[in-house]
C-alpha cells in the first residue's frame, strides 16, 4: 500500500482536477490575479495620471492562458499569496 498524504492529495486537487471546462482551482485563482493586475494598471493610469483609457483587452484568451500558464509555476501557497496581496493593492487603489 502506498501512503499519500494529506497534503499531496490537497496539491492534486489544487493542481490538477478541473472545476470550471479544463481549469483547476489554481488556475482559476491565476487567472483572477492577472485580470487584477490589469484592472490595478488601469486603475493607476486614471487615478495617478488622469488618463482615462478603459477598452476591451485585444487578446483575451492570450491574456487568460498566460495568467493560468503563469500560475501553474508557482506553489499553491505562493500563488495564493500573491494574489491576496494584488487584490489588497487594487483595493487600496479604488
């Protein structure tokens, strides 16, 4: 018998099984991050520049597959991390 722990069967779940289409949790929470930086970035364009420049992103499904892409590098934890800290900063912007 082969023992799995705890903790390996929670990073497959994070890692590996889909919930929405074919994405997992963590790319689900990757691909919020990245549509957070976006929106902290313009954000930081109207509130600090005065430039108001909101229009749709030219390639959405290249946008989404790099954030999920970027996301599946990094651990669980980190990732998860990150993206409280991004959605603290876009927060503290609004």
């Amino acid at each position: 018998m082969i023992a799995v722990s705890n903790e390996a069967i929670i990073r497959t779940k994070l890692t590996c099984e889909p919930i929405a289409g074919k994405w997992s949790i963590q790319d689900v929470v990757s691909h919020i991050m990245g549509w957070d930086k976006n929106f902290t970035k313009a954000l930081i364009q109207i509130i600090d520049k005065g430039q108001v420049m909101l229009k749709e992103h030219p390639d959405v499904q290249t946008f989404n597959d790099s954030s999920v892409a970027f996301g599946r590098t990094m651990k669980p934890h980190d990732l998860l991390n990150e993206a409280i800290a991004q959605r603290k900063q876009m927060i503290a912007k609004l």
